[in-house]
C-alpha cells in the first residue's frame, strides 16, 4: 500500500498496540518486522500504545499533528 504513487508523500504513524500486556513486542521489534527502516521517502515514527488505557495515543498524534505542520 505504501508504494502507491498517491501515498508517496504521507506522513506514517504506528501504534504498536498491547503495550500493556506481558510479552507484547517492544516497538523496536515491531517496527523492524514491519521494515519500516527501508522507508525513506517518508516520516515515520512507531508509538507503543495501549487501546483500553489511552497510553500513547495522545503521543502518537501529537508527533503526526507536529510532522505534518513542518
């Protein structure tokens, strides 16, 4: 999906979600299976979450809102 020409300029934002839960994937691991270090034409970052607490959520979209206004 990322290499549509239409999306070639969007910003990414990941929520590695389950955070909260023992054995959850940090967000380093989650965002080398996802390869998200093989993109380069874009701005990207990988949040560690959790849906049912809020946890991150505010951080994610603070860092789209502060990409996208650069």
């Amino acid at each position: 999906m990322l290499g549509e020409e239409e999306l070639k300029n969007v910003h990414l934002l990941v929520f590695a979600n389950k955070q909260d839960m023992p054995g959850s994937l940090p967000e380093a691991e989650v965002s080398t299976a996802l390869g998200l270090h093989t993109l380069k034409d874009r701005p990207w970052h990988i949040q560690k979450s959790s849906a049912l607490s809020g946890d991150g959520l505010r951080e994610g979209l603070e860092w789209l809102s502060t990409s996208m206004g650069k």
